[in-house]
C-alpha cells in the first residue's frame, strides 16, 4: 500500500511539474485562459502617435474587461496600425509589431512595471510615435477614394515614411470591441480569404509587376554602361529579342515586344534615351536591356535599388521585392521582358517610393522606417531611430541626369498630371519652387476572365524637389487601373493621386 501511496504521489508530483513547467507557458498565453484576457485588459495599452494625436488609444470602461481599445480614425490609418481583437487576436501592423512596448511587457520596461507595484500606481503600457504627416496620409486616403491599390511616401532624404494607405480598407475599433458576436459578424463580413479583402496590406505586403516603373532601373543601369540621356538609341515601332535586332515575325507571341496601345516612339526607329525614357517607349527599353546593358548589369541594378528578393522590417513586415529568377536575365526573351517590369519583376509599393526618393536624394537609397521613437510610460524615450543608408545606386553625377530624364516625364511626357505648375503655385504659396518628376507604369496582370485579360495596374513613382532639397517621394498603385474604365494608365489614374499627396504634405510643412 505505502509503495502504491508512493507511486501516486511521484505521478501526482511529475504531472504537477509537467502541467506549471512544461505546459506553463502554453496555457498561459493560450487566448482561451480567462484570467490571462482580465489581466491583460486590466491595465490600457499604449497610444500610437501621428504628430501629437494617438490613431490608437485604450479607453476605460465599466464592464469587466476594464478599457478597450479604439482608433479615432480607423480605416485611414488601419494598415499601419492593425487591430487588437478579444478574439482574433493582434496579428496586423504596429499593434502586433510594437506588442511588447504598446503592452508594456517589454524588457526595457522592466523598472517600470517594478515602480508601480512598489508604488502602488496604475501600470500601463508605452507609446509609439509614427513618422507619419496627417495631411499627406489623409490626402492620400481621400484621393484613392474606393478603388483598390495603395499609396506609400516618404522622406527621401531619411526613409521615413510618411503616408502608407491601403484600400479597401477596414476599421479597426469594429474589430476590437467587447462584443465577440459583433467582431466574428465584422470578421466573417471582411472575408479574410478573398484576394481582394480589405484584410490584404497593399501597402507594404503585396507586390506588383511595376511595368514602365522598372524604365528608372534599367536607365541606371543604362547610365553606368555609359549611354547619354540625349543619345538616339533604337526605338522601333516592334523588338524581336530572338532575332538579333529586327522586327517581330507575324507569329512573334509574348516575346514579341511593343510599345503601349501600339504607338511610334518618335520617328518609329531611333529616339534619344531622355525623350523615350519620357514617352515610355517599350522597345527602346526592352533592347536596351537585351543588346546594351546586359542581364548581369541589369539585376545588378535592381539589387542595388532594392529588388533583392529578401523581406524587409520597417518594423511592420514589408514583403520581398524581386526582379525574378537568373533565368530571366538570361534568356533573351525573358530579358527583354524584364527590362520594361514585366515577367517576374515585383515589387511593393515601399519599394516603388524608395526607387523615387534614391533618385531624389542624389543617388543615394535610405532604409525606411515607421516608428520615429518608443517611449516608456512616463515619456522618457526608449529609442529613436536614426537614418541609414542602404547604398549608392548611382553617383550624384549621373544620378542627376536620370532625375533629369523624371523630370522630364512630368514635363512633357507620360506623368504630367503630376505637375506642380505656376498657376498651383500662386493659388498656394507653400508650392513655390517645387519641382516634381517621376515615371509612370502600366502594368499587366496576366490575369484572364472569360479569356479576357483584366485591365492593367496603373503606377505613379515620383518626388518632388523644392529650391533643390528633396523634399518627398511617393508610389502609387492604381489596382486594373481605377473605377472608371478609360483610366487605366498610371499618368491617367496614378499620377493626380501622387499629385495630391504632395500638394498636401508641402502644404502642411511648416
């Protein structure tokens, strides 16, 4: 009996350490442990800050879970700040990224949490201070108004970011109420598994083929390999990669390249660099990529803008952006393809605004970043983050005249929608001395229905120079090229929305 008393008690013993030790910490954070959800909505979690003015804030209530937590301007800023749900969780934007600061279970706050127990004092959780303008993400969100895509800008000369819209969008107080029969309705109603549910970070998770966009990396490139921006370089009305020089056969198919909505580039044979760079001439860039610059120059290039195909943190998780395999920048046809952003080339809309804000800043490629500083607490400052480059893309000297060739294209080419004129500068004072370039993009999607390709994604990359400072860079990205049908290239859909965004952070710019 004392021998079976005895095995009882070792079970008993092993099955208690089994249960705190083992299993300790998979039952405590499990979401279905009642008193880890009192606990952790007993204290309110910290503010996220947009110049001065918290998008996310706890508020106290009078039910058992003591605040909640709501977002005064939810779906403009939903995918920069994500959602804090009872039942789904914290698994989007600033509020999954910034957990252990917003919570105030980060380490660094280790003396604070000790202070308010020895002190008695009500805990709370830390503050995180967004690099983001007011003005320039409100315009942003407005000017997309309910199409699909998104807009991303930053400081071209730190990388931080400084407007970051995605839509459809969603709000995020729906998500995070008390209410769990109200947030699965919300849920089930956002459809998380449709590829078009507003769910999706446009912004900063999904890439796109960035069509004529990818004309600024394959100039570059170009530039290095000595061409001029004002020399005449083929520009036939058709390329045919797989014979030398010439023309398309009848049968020619995909590898067949022509210029958008079959237009002459110029005479229909040569142009120079800077007027096909701005007509977006698909030919020229295409056998320029092939017969000039190289495969090997070419993805070069691209990794040094950032197409490096590796995930980014700015801390919000940004996908990978990609000029596509080796074999695309081997095989002729393939290449081809690539050199004008089409193939397997994709990229974000973060990495559409670096392209434009390297050029803007004289060559030189910024690592962007959200979050200007974590603050305890009490407000002292935990970090704040400091610029750093990433690489030269191009030397000031010939960085200067690829800006030039954007320039150029809002001038008097593709992009003038987005053009900072005399007539915008004396209604606003603020816009004096603004210069803006950019590139425009169509891109294919290569999705069919019916047997009927969708209309392309229209793109805008652009920056906008003041008196000779960098002042902001801006993508947008137009999802089948707007609402109403005959929008669908960048300079028709994209460019007045980048326009926009400009207009009001220069306004805004004390």
């Amino acid at each position: 009996m004392a021998s079976a008393v005895g095995v009882l008690v070792l079970a008993l013993l092993i099955n208690l350490n089994y249960v705190q030790v083992v299993k300790g910490d998979s039952y405590r954070n499990n979401p279905g442990n009642r008193r880890v959800i009192l606990t952790e909505y007993s204290t309110p979690r910290g503010q996220i800050i947009v110049q001065g003015n918290p998008i996310a804030e706890s508020q106290a209530t009078n039910d058992e879970l003591k605040y909640v937590r709501v977002y005064p301007q939810g779906p403009v800023y939903a995918p920069v700040t994500g959602f804090y749900s009872l039942v789904y969780g914290k698994p989007y934007g600033l509020e999954h990224a910034e957990d252990g600061v917003l919570g105030g279970t980060d380490n660094r706050l280790f003396g604070s949490r000790l202070g308010d127990i020895l002190t008695g004092r009500d805990a709370k959780g830390g503050s995180v201070v967004t690099t983001l303008n007011a003005a320039a993400q409100q315009a942003a969100y407005t000017a997309m108004a309910k199409q699909k895509g998104a807009v991303v800008a930053m400081d071209p000369t730190t990388g931080a970011i400084l407007a970051a819209v995605s839509l459809p969008s969603y709000d995020p107080s729906l998500l995070s109420s008390h209410d769990t029969a109200a947030i699965t309705t919300y849920w089930k109603s956002l459809n998380p598994d449709d590829p078009s549910s507003p769910l999706i970070n446009r912004a900063f998770t999904q890439t796109y083929a960035p069509g004529s966009v990818m004309k600024v990396i394959t100039s570059a490139a170009a530039l290095k390999d000595g061409v001029k921006i004002d020399e005449q370089i083929p520009a036939p009305n058709s390329y045919w990669p797989l014979g030398g020089s010439g023309a398309c056969p009848k049968a020619g198919g995909a590898a067949c390249i022509q210029n958008f909505d079959g237009e002459t580039c110029d005479n229909g044979t040569t142009a120079s660099m800077a007027l096909a760079f701005a007509k977006s001439c698909n030919t020229a860039f295409a056998q320029l990529g092939v017969e000039k610059i190289g495969g090997n120059a070419l993805g070069a290039e691209a990794k040094a803008f950032g197409l490096t195909g590796d995930s980014r943190s700015v801390p919000v998780p940004v996908s990978a952006s990609t000029i596509g395999s080796q074999s695309d920048l081997t095989d002729k046809a393939a290449l081809a393809q690539t050199s004008i952003g089409q193939r397997d080339v994709r990229i974000t809309p973060v990495q559409g605004a670096m392209i434009a804000a390297a050029v803007a800043n004289g060559g030189t490629s910024m690592k962007p970043y959200l979050v200007d500083q974590e603050r305890a607490p009490d407000l002292s400052v935990l970090t704040k983050t400091e610029p750093e480059q990433l690489g030269q893309v191009l030397d000031a000297t010939l960085d200067q005249q690829l800006e030039q060739m954007m320039v150029g294209v809002v001038q008097n080419g593709t992009g003038t929608a987005a053009q900072i004129t005399a007539a915008d500068a004396a209604k606003n004072p603020s816009l004096k001395g603004v210069t803006v370039g950019g590139k425009t993009g169509t891109a294919d999607t290569g999705v069919y229905v019916n047997g009927v390709q969708t209309p392309p994604h229209a793109w805008f990359v652009g920056f906008a120079v003041q008196n000779g400072v960098a002042k902001i860079a801006v993508a947008v990205i137009v999802e089948n090229g707007g609402v109403n049908g005959n929008e669908t290239t960048g300079g028709l859909a994209a460019a007045p929305i980048a326009k926009s965004v400009i207009e009001a952070y220069l306004g805004s710019a004390k």
